[in-house]
C-alpha cells in the first residue's frame, strides 16, 4: 500500500517538536511528509522544506492556500499535522478538518476549552480521523502497564502518583525572544491559560488516564509562579479523586533545578504497584504486596500482545522518544486505513486535557479546593 501522503503547518527552523513529528511520521514508511507550511518567514518555509524534501511547488505561505491546493490535486495530501503553537491548533484542524483531511495535532488539542469543545463538533461532523501525539502513550512499556491494570493483576485501583519534572525554565528564558521554545510557552496569547500545567501537566494526566483506565472526577489544585514577573504557572502540584475512588497525586513543574525530563508514573493497586520512568523507559517494575518484585523489560516475550505490537527491536536494544512518537503515528495510519486495534488519543481526550487545565488553574486561582473537572462547584 502506497505512503499516506501528509502535510505539516508548523516545524520550520527552530522548533523542537517540528523535526521530531516529521522522523516519528515517516518512521515505518506508511506516511510520507509531502506538503506543508513550515514557517510564516518565506525563507525559513522554503529551507525546512529543502531539508525535508519537499517540492518548492508544495510548500504554501498558509494552511488555507495549502488545503485550497492539496484537495484539488489529484495527489493531493490526506492528513495534516498541526506542529504550531498552541493558538493556531483550532483554526488548522478545523479548516483541514472541513476540507476533507484527517489531523494528527501535538498536544494540546486548542488554546482553551471553549475551542476544544468546538473542535470536538468539527470532527464529530467531518467524518474524519483526528488524534493527538500525547506521546508517552506510545512506550511499549507504558502499554503493558495499561494491560497489567485492566487485567486485574494488581487489583483493584487505590493510589496513582505521577510527576512530571523540568528545570529548564528555573530561570526567565522567555524574556530572550530568540529562545523560541521558552518565548511563545510563555506567551498567554499563544500558550493559553495554562503554562506548565498545559505544556507537560497535560501529558501527566493523559498518562495517568491511560494507564490506569480511570477517569479524574474532582481535583484539588495548588498552580503556582515561582520565577518572578512571569506570566505563566511554572509549578503545579494537584491532587485527583478518580472514579471508582483510587486517590491520586500530581506534579508538574518546569522550576525544578537540575530535573531533566522526569516523567514518572506508579500505580498502586490492593495487590502491588507498578512503576515506570521516562528516563528508563524500556523497564516496568512491579513491586508485589506478598512475593518478590519483578522488572519487565521491552521486547520480552513474555509481555502482552499491546506492549510487543509497538516493539521494533530484540530486548536489551533501547528504544526510545522517536519511536514511541511514531507507534502513535503508526496507529494513526491503522485508523485512517481502517485497521483494528489502533491506540490513538482523540478530540475525547483533547477535551478532556484543556478541561484538566483550565479547571486547576481556576481552582488554584480561586483557592476553591476540591473542584470536579465537569465544572461544577466543590
């Protein structure tokens, strides 16, 4: 079967996430990156799409020049990958979404809420694929996780605790407007409400979600401004009731000197807990109330058919962030296909996310306590 043809808005000199859409996309060779508008500076378009090699004829000034174009070819691109700030997220979905194009958007899923929701109609009446790249979803070892829970094997859910730690904005770094990835995060106008707490408290929440197959019902929410004359929140330490009544704990902070990228999650259940690290992410380590603590590692037989269908290598050969970052891809390539068993996080799940931020911030600013996520009062 032919690449699915793709175009990207977004990614061009600069960005972090830009270039790493583009390898995870055209990993397994089901997608290929064929069209797109990279940067709204016309030399900077025209060099990522040098790059990348995409034809000068193929790289547009707009998304909505490109889906004028691209539907009208009969090679036209089948789905967009939205890689922009977070403020244009709605505006590129919904119009590729209108246009007839499937989306796959970084996270999260619009600026606020209200968007969300609108978005959420969009897709609902498009007949489309839309997804979202909350990564870490895509770890094999993150999957088992999510087997072993709904198995049973660790009984019923009592205590989930997942944190989310950063440094690198222990000082003001978007202050430097050539520090593109610290400038526009710290923007409210482009980041929306949330700082932190959008920018990776989303990705702690969605994997707490994922793993433990529990919904949060209320929250509990201390969003704070550590470094001075900022706009945004840069540490949040929230508490979750979820449903079915595990309690939960967490952390998200980008003020946390020395941390590098350290996503941990443990889940807690009235037979064991397990536990699994970004930094080591090809381990899950399950800790047995009455017998001896196991470590599972990636690309062992003995894991579920989730964890082995999204391994690519022998155990003991790592696989990392690219990877995982193209399992979900890869999913997404079986939904629009039409292929079962695709693990794909959707507008749901968008919803889902900008409620979570917009709720804490909310409840934080208000000192209102416990809050349930729907909106309603304590």
């Amino acid at each position: 079967m032919a690449p699915l043809r793709l175009a990207m808005v977004g990614g061009g000199p600069g960005s972090f996430i830009g270039p790493v859409h583009r390898m995870a996309a055209e990993l397994d060779g089901r997608i290929r990156l064929t069209a797109g508008v990279f940067s709204r500076d016309p030399v900077k378009n025209a060099q990522a799409a040098a790059a990348w090699g995409v034809a000068a004829d193929r790289v547009y000034p707009d998304h909505h020049a490109m889906i004028a174009a691209e539907t009208a070819r009969p090679d036209g691109v089948q789905l967009v990958s939205v890689v922009t700030p977070n403020h244009l997220h709605f505006d590129v979905s919904a119009a590729a979404l209108k246009g007839g194009l499937h989306v796959i958007s970084d996270k999260p899923a619009t600026l606020n809420l209200t968007e969300a929701e609108a978005l959420a109609s969009v897709v609902a009446a498009s007949g489309r694929q839309y997804g979202l790249t909350y990564t870490y979803t895509g770890y094999p070892m993150v999957r088992e996780a999510r087997e072993i829970v709904a198995r049973g094997d660790l009984g019923a859910v009592r205590k989930v605790v997942v944190e989310y730690s950063q440094g690198w904005l222990s000082k003001p770094l978007e202050l430097d407007e050539a520090n593109k990835q610290a400038s526009w995060r710290g923007d409210p106008k482009q980041s929306g409400v949330g700082g932190c707490i959008g920018d990776i408290g989303v990705h702690a929440f969605n994997i707490a979600e994922f793993v433990t197959g529990h919904r949060v019902e209320r929250l509990c929410a201390d969003v704070a401004t550590v470094v001075p004359g900022r706009s945004l929140d840069d540490d949040c330490n929230v508490l979750l009731r979820f449903a079915g009544g595990a309690r939960g704990v967490l952390i998200a902070s980008q003020i946390s000197a020395g941390a590098r990228n350290g996503l941990t999650l443990s889940v807690y259940g009235e037979k064991g807990g397990l536990t699994w690290s970004h930094e080591d992410p090809n381990v899950l380590t399950i800790d047995w109330l009455e017998g001896p603590s196991q470590v599972l590692h990636a690309g062992s037989g003995y894991l579920g058919a989730g964890a082995r269908a999204v391994t690519r290598l022998p155990t003991g050969h790592p696989e990392g962030f690219i990877e995982a970052f193209a399992n979900i891809y890869r999913d997404f390539a079986d939904a629009i296909e039409g292929r079962g068993g695709a693990l794909v996080p959707d507008i749901g799940e968008g919803v889902r996310g900008m409620a979570f931020v917009e709720r804490a911030v909310a409840a934080s600013r208000d000192d209102a306590g416990w809050v349930s996520l729907e909106g309603e009062g304590r």
